[in-house]
C-alpha cells in the first residue's frame, strides 16, 4: 500500500496534490472531468468582500512556456460565495481552502471573521499579492512590516489555518516567509504568478489591457522550485510549492526540495484531468521505487546539499 496522505496546518489530506488558487474555479467548473474527493484539498479561487469584474480584456494571453493573465480577481463576492458554492461543496469529502483578498487590511478582517465559524472551511489561504492601497499601491507581500501585520491582525481573529500565499517579486522571500511565519501563519505557499507582459507588434500595443499580467506555467517552476528550496530550509510550518507543476515529476521535484504538498494551476487549462494524472503518476513513482510514504521523499533533494 502506498500512503499518499500528508497534513497541513492540521488539515488532512489523502494525497498532496491541491488545485491552486484561481485556476480551478469554486470545484463545479471541473466535475464533468474529474471527481473532486480525488484531490488532496480543494482551493477556489481568489474571494473579495465584494463582487468585482475584473480588469479590462484581454486578460490572458499565452507565452512561450506559460501564460499571462490579469483577470483581476473577478468573482461574485463572500456572500454569493457562502450562498452558491459553500453549499455544493460541503457534502464533497475534500477539505475546502477558500482564497482569501483585498486592498485593505480591514477588507480582510471583515472576510476571515465571515468564514471563521463556517465548518465547511477547513482553512483560509491570504492573497498577500494584493495592492495595499493605504500604501499607494504596494503589494502586503512586498513589504515585511504590511505583511506581518495582515498575518497578525488575522490571526487573533480567525481560529482557521492561515496559509499565506507569497509573491515571488521580492528581493528576499525568505525574509517575507520567516517574518509572516513569526507573525502567525500555520503554513505557507509558494510561489504567486511573477509580474510580466507582452506586446503585439503588429499593434505595436500591450497585449494585455491592464498592460501588465502575472506569468504563470513552466517557465516559471525553476524560479519557483528555488524559491521553495530556500524558504523549507528555514521555516518551521509546512511549504505548499506550485509553480509550473505539469506532470508528476514536476511535483515530485517539489516534494523532494522540501514541500509538504504542492498546487496545480496553469496545467489544468492544458489538461482538466492534469491533477489526477499528477496523484497516479506520484502513486506510480513511490511503487516502482519501492517507497511506502511520500513523507519518505520530503526534502530528499537536500541530503547532503549546501548552498
């Protein structure tokens, strides 16, 4: 028998393979591919207090080994959410990760302490990608002192897991990661999209209409597979690596550089089925190599290894 299970921040997983935020939709989008109870955790999409649009189109557009995309966190609000998707969800044997965003520290608040006493939720993942707007702008993720009191503040009002989502366009992510972990966070993922863009040349224009966009897919998991190397090293509470994760192997590199469990995003549009494909693939490696628990290989890549 080959024991897939792993745990996060308290919460159980029957594998280690998640869906990453915004990429899989509130779970329903995927059901005529997939059985949800297949993953190991279910993360919708990024959820504000209120409904928003999203940027202006077009808001994605495909790269050499990736995409780029500014959706801008289009969805229908907290309320919605809780009233149309919760309910479908709750009866699906998967634990729930609602995303969690904004542009104000009070927006937070507001969303942590709405889904607090809500069973359902197994755990509350912050977007810390957001603008600060009290800060003209700057992400929390940027900058230590934002980041540490958002983690803070939300922790003495939520008793769910706060994994914290970190953005890769810092210049020292362990730095984020260490002070978020002092500040409360039971678990961190890593990484967010990187900031990019494209440019039509025929147009001789942005291809995107909010110019910039986040670049996500394989062309982004050796920056993300570092990064996670770097930040399992030296924080306690579990790493969740995404980042170009398409195939099992890719997971698996994950794994082996010190994550707890990993989160697929970009590869689910190429393929609906990509996160089953990954769990049978991963079952299929510990198999043939004769390994009986995936915790087995948890940072087996740093043996002997010094940076």
């Amino acid at each position: 028998m080959i024991d897939l299970s792993v745990e996060i921040a308290g919460i159980r997983m029957k594998n280690p393979v998640m869906s990453a935020s915004g990429c899989f939709g509130y779970g329903r989008e995927y059901v005529s591919f997939l059985d949800l109870e297949d993953l190991g955790a279910l993360v919708v999409k990024g959820t504000t207090l209120e409904p928003r649009k999203g940027n202006t189109p077009p808001r994605i557009c495909e790269t050499a080994a990736g995409i780029l995309n500014s959706v801008g966190l289009q969805n229908p609000g907290i309320d919605s959410v809780i009233r149309q998707e919760i309910p479908y969800l709750k009866n699906k044997n998967v634990p729930l990760i609602i995303n969690i965003a904004a542009n104000l520290e009070e927006e937070y608040i507001e969303l942590a302490r709405t889904l607090d006493p809500l069973e359902e939720v197994h755990g509350l993942e912050v977007n810390i990608s957001c603008p600060n707007v009290k800060k003209g702008g700057m992400a929390f993720g940027t900058d230590v002192e934002s980041a540490c009191r958002l983690v803070k503040t939300l922790r003495s009002v939520t008793t769910k897991p706060l994994i914290v989502k970190l953005s890769p366009n810092v210049t020292d992510i362990v730095e984020i990661a260490l002070a978020v972990e002092e500040a409360g966070a039971d678990a961190l993922s890593l990484i967010n999209t990187l900031l990019g863009m494209a440019i039509d040349v025929n147009r001789r224009k942005p291809v995107l209409g909010n110019i910039m966009g986040g670049l996500s897919g394989p062309a982004v998991k050796p920056i993300a597979l570092r990064m996670v190397w770097q930040v399992s090293e030296k924080v306690k509470v579990p790493v969740i690596g995404m980042g170009g994760i398409m195939t099992a192997e890719d997971a698996l590199e994950f794994i082996m550089a010190g994550a707890t469990a990993v989160a697929v995003g970009t590869a689910n549009f190429v393929d609906p089925r990509a996160i089953c494909e990954i769990i049978e693939g991963m079952e299929n490696f510990l198999q043939d190599n004769n390994i009986s628990n995936i915790n087995q290989i948890k940072g087996a890549a740093r043996e002997d290894c010094e940076l």
